[in-house]
C-alpha cells in the first residue's frame, strides 16, 4: 500500500480537527467534569437552534 504521511500541527486547534488527546496538568477552580459537558452543550443548542 501506499504511505501516507503524517503532519502534525503543534498547538493550533481548528475547525479541521475531530479529535484531542490531552493530559491534565493542573487541576483548576472548575471541576473537569463540568467544563467537559459546557461543550457538549453548546453543541447541543447549536444543533438545535436555542
């Protein structure tokens, strides 16, 4: 088969991009579950026009 060859970005996070790996670091005032579901709210609203 073919090679494909593999780019990476750095830092930069756009539209382009489906997925990010991630490790925490440090912990902050918000808990980690609630700034992941901020996300998947906002998506929600979008998909549904609110």
């Amino acid at each position: 088969g073919k090679r494909k060859k593999k780019s990476v970005r750095g830092n930069i996070i756009s539209q382009d991009i489906v997925q990010i790996n991630m490790n925490i670091t440090r912990h902050g005032a918000k808990p980690i579950q609630e700034l992941l579901s901020l996300g998947e709210k906002k998506k929600e609203e979008k998909e549904t026009g609110k």
